[in-house]
C-alpha cells in the first residue's frame, strides 16, 4: 500500500515543479455547480496529494505551501466543507517552520478558534507522521482519500 501511494504522490512532483515557475492551475480551487452535489472542487484531491507530497518528500517551499493553504480555505468556504481537513493540518504543520516572526498566528489562531465556522479538531500543533509510521489501516485510509 505505500507503494501505491508514493506512486500517487510522485505524480505530484511536477505539479509542485510548476508551482515554483508560478503556475498553481492544478491544485487551484475550480469550484463547480453540480445540482445533485451542490459546489464541488475539480482539484480537491490534487491539494491533498500535493500536501502530502510536500510533507514526505521534503519539498516544502514557503510560497507553494502557503498559495495551496489560501486555496484550501477558499474551496473550504465555497464548498461548505463540515469535516476536519487533512490537507489544512499538513499544510499548518509544514507552515509553522516558517512561522518564526509569528505571521502565520493570525491565521492559524482564527482556524483553531473556528475553523472556518464549522470544524471541531482542529490543533495547530498536530505533528504529522511520515508515510513508513502509518500503520496497514492507516495507509488504507490514506489512499482511499488520495485515489
């Protein structure tokens, strides 16, 4: 299984790649009117894939962290999401390494107190696990979210 999902996540390298030349057309939120669905994001999972592709591979550049972080928030507000986010806790993870001079508090104080309005576990300081600490369920769970 983390085969598997490595294999997802290094399809993320040139996402990543095109995203230091400034072009974030893959992961940005492409919300979209479906009348069974409501609003729904066309690279929702490409968010996901990408943070966690930033968290295992080390690749974490500040700007594309926090770009996919504002993209995030916003699919959050335009979709109405209602559950706790993965991508949002890895991107606040990698971010708190840049978060020195505390500009980052602002916006991880009011996601902590809200999160966004509707989400209930949200903890700044969640450390993350690298993919060879998952167990066999949670790698399960993992690739089922990023398939």
């Amino acid at each position: 299984m983390r085969q598997q999902i490595m294999d997802i996540l290094n399809k993320m390298e040139s996402v990543y790649t095109n995203a230091l030349r400034g072009d974030p057309s893959a992961f940005r939120f492409d919300g979209i009117f479906d009348e069974k669905l409501g609003m729904v994001d066309a690279n929702r999972r490409n968010r996901l894939a990408l943070g966690y592709y930033m968290l295992f591979s080390g690749n974490q550049e500040e700007t594309v962290a926090s770009f996919l972080f504002s993209e995030e928030v916003k699919a959050i507000k335009s979709v109405g999401e209602i559950t706790a986010n993965d991508c949002l806790d890895v991107l606040t993870f990698i971010l708190q390494k840049y978060n020195e001079d505390r500009r980052y508090d602002i916006l991880f104080d009011r996601l902590r107190k809200n999160r966004l309005g509707h989400f209930e576990d949200y903890d700044v300081y969640k450390e993350q696990k690298m993919l060879n600490e998952y167990t066999d369920s949670e790698l399960k769970e993992l690739y089922e979210k990023l398939k």
